[in-house]
C-alpha cells in the first residue's frame, strides 16, 4: 500500500514530516497547517485552498512536498511526523 508524505519546510522553523494515507488527506493536512499558521495581518487567507496555500508558501519562503512511497517501510519505523 502506498504511503503519501508530507514534508514542510519553513525558514526558522523545525521541519515538519507526516505519512497520510491518500494525496487528498495529504493536501487537506498542508490546507489546516496554513490556515493553522496564517499571520499576515495586510491579507485575508484567500478561500480558494490552492490561492491560499500558494499565497502562504511564497510568503513565508518556505517549501512543501507531497510524495508517494511505495510499500509499509513507514508504517514498520513507526514514523514520527516530524524531522
């Protein structure tokens, strides 16, 4: 079974690293970890969560990646979430 990760990278901030079980519940974690750390007080988080995503990471400088990998390695290391 695939896993799908997620891997944020933010300036300043500790790495952040979670396995998902579909490319959906993937993005749809990366959606609340924006709005969760949405602080520009000059703009509104755009309701589209594409606009709102890309809006964030170009703001903040930071970097995502959503991946697949193949087989349970992940589920065997127990995986923490974060790096």
């Amino acid at each position: 079974m695939p896993n799908i990760i997620l891997f944020i990278r933010e300036p300043g901030k500790p790495d952040l690293a979670g396995a998902h079980e579909s490319h959906r519940a993937a993005k749809a974690a990366l959606l609340e970890h924006v709005k969760a750390h949405w602080t520009f007080a000059d703009m509104a988080m755009p309701k589209d969560p594409a606009r709102a995503i890309r809006a964030f990471f170009a703001r903040t400088g930071g970097k995502y990646v959503i991946a697949e990998v193949e087989g349970g390695a992940l589920d065997e290391l127990s995986f923490p979430g974060e790096a």
